[in-house]
C-alpha cells in the first residue's frame, strides 16, 4: 500500500477509477440521488481531505470516495429532468418538432440514422403555440433525401422511450449520445443549415472530401473497408461485417482504443523527434 501511495501515477490512476467505478454503477442499477445530498457529500469530503491531509492513508481514501461522489454526480446530470422542458415529458405523444442534426449522420445500406438536437416543439392542432424545448432525439430516414451536419429540420413525429430489445440495452445505447428519446417521423422538411459547430462542420465536409476521393480509387467493399480503416466507416460493408464479427476483426474497422493507441504512439514519436519532452508531449497530445 505504501508503494502505491508513494507513486503518483498509480493514485491518479484508482481516482480515476473511483470516478469510473460510480459511473458504471450508477449506469447499471439506475441509482437516484438529490443534487442537494451529493453537494452536501462533496463539501464534507473536501473537508475531511484538508482535515487530514498530512495522513496519507486517510487522505487517500477520502479522495477515493471524492472521487466516486464526483463521478455519480457526473452520470445523474447527464439523465434529462422529466418537465415540460424536456423531451422526455412528451413521450408517447405525436408533435411538430424544429431542430439541427447534431451529429454526423450515420449511413447504412438500408438507411440513414440522424440525432437531431431539438429546439421548438408544437402540436399539430395549434401549429402557432411554440415553446422552446430541449432534449435531442433520434430517428432512421430513407437514404434519400439526405441531410448534413447542421441542417435544420421541422419533423412531424411519434416520440417514444428506447427500451431494451431483448438482451440489447437500446436505451443505454442511445443515452452515450445524450439521446433519450426516438422519433418515428411521418413527414421530415428541411428548414434551414448551418446551424451547428462551425469548426466541427468544417471537419465533416473534410471527411466528405475524403470519402469522395476514396470512392474514386476503389469500388466496393474495397471503398467501404478502406473507409473503415481511416475513420471507423461501417456503412457500406454489408455482409462483410458480419463475416468480421464471426472471425473476430470487426475492431479493424472501427474506432477502437488500439487504433487510437497507434496514432497515439505515432505522435509521441513524432513530437519527441522535435525535441519536446515526453510528459509535455503527452499532454499535448491528450
């Protein structure tokens, strides 16, 4: 224990842990706590931390529980409030909804899947009452027409909670991008563009460039995996990725931590070859 505590390096790492630990108990048993309770723990744990700090073994286990109180704090504000705010209050219920796609959207041989960021929301009745809302959702459209990163839309739709699909988690699924409610829309319109990051916007259209040169050298799958080896692309591969998930190789196609390993090591490499010290490289790099 004393070597442990004696190395920085591996406390900074059981914190982290501590923090992940809350995290993914918290995601798995569905743990309710008031933010006034957590605030309340946090202040009386900073306080221990001061009160003992010149005992490191007290000190480290009052970080420790720090820690995990600051990680199920960061997982319960990330779960939307159920007010007529949020889209989650409106579940169950058809409404006229105005937002931007907030994410890339995510091609597939039989369709398109968007997650949109909401921002108007109105009944169908009473067109003329809209109220501001937050919250996004998601929802599957036909290949074409096709919408972009940032294109505003007016989305005629069926909302719904995920639920779990037999031994798929589907609710936890979306809820890693912040999604707590589907749409099964019924009329979709394009209202508008440019509506979200601009820089993040710029990125996408770069990778579109490339995915357009791509498609000029190589035809399919040959296109497609090349795609999934530069940026996780798994679209156009069709059966193909299934026959990578039975032998174990899907991970070559996607954005895993070995391939951000790779890269990782490629850019230490690369910054200490310009005389940059390997803790200041790290750093940068993070």
């Amino acid at each position: 224990m004393k070597q442990i505590l004696a190395s920085k390096n591996r406390t900074f790492f059981l914190y982290c842990f501590s923090f992940l630990l809350a995290v993914i108990l918290f995601s798995i048993f569905d743990w309710q706590f008031s933010f006034l309770f957590l605030s309340v723990l946090i202040v009386v744990l900073c306080s221990f931390v001061i009160i003992f700090w010149n005992n490191i073994y007290t000190r480290f286990l009052f970080l420790c529980l720090l820690f995990f109180v600051l990680g199920s704090w960061r997982y319960l504000i990330t779960i939307p409030a159920n007010n007529d705010k949020n889209l989650v209050f409106f579940s169950g219920e058809t409404k006229v909804l105005e937002g931007f796609v907030s994410s890339e959207p995510d091609v597939r041989l039989d369709g398109v899947r968007y997650i949109v960021s909401a921002q108007f929301l109105n009944d169908e009745k009473l067109s003329y009452k809209k109220i501001v809302i937050d919250g996004n959702f998601y929802f599957k459209s036909s290949l074409y027409p096709r919408y972009q990163y940032g294109d505003k839309l007016r989305i005629t739709c069926l909302l719904q909670k995920p639920e779990p699909i037999k031994d798929f988690r589907y609710d936890k699924y979306l809820a890693r991008y912040s999604v707590f409610v589907d749409c099964v829309p019924s009329q979709i319109d394009k209202i508008g563009d440019n509506s979200g990051n601009f820089f993040l916007g710029k990125i996408f259209d770069f990778k579109n460039i490339v995915a357009q040169k791509i498609n000029v050298l190589w035809h399919e799958p040959y296109a497609s995996f090349m795609a999934g080896l530069l940026y996780g692309y798994r679209g156009g591969l069709g059966t193909l990725n299934d026959l990578f998930s039975r032998t174990g190789v899907t991970h070559i196609v996607a954005i895993s931590g070995y391939n951000i390993t790779i890269v990782s090591t490629i850019l230490i490499a690369f910054c200490t070859r310009l005389y940059i010290p390997r803790k200041k490289a790290f750093w940068l790099i993070v």
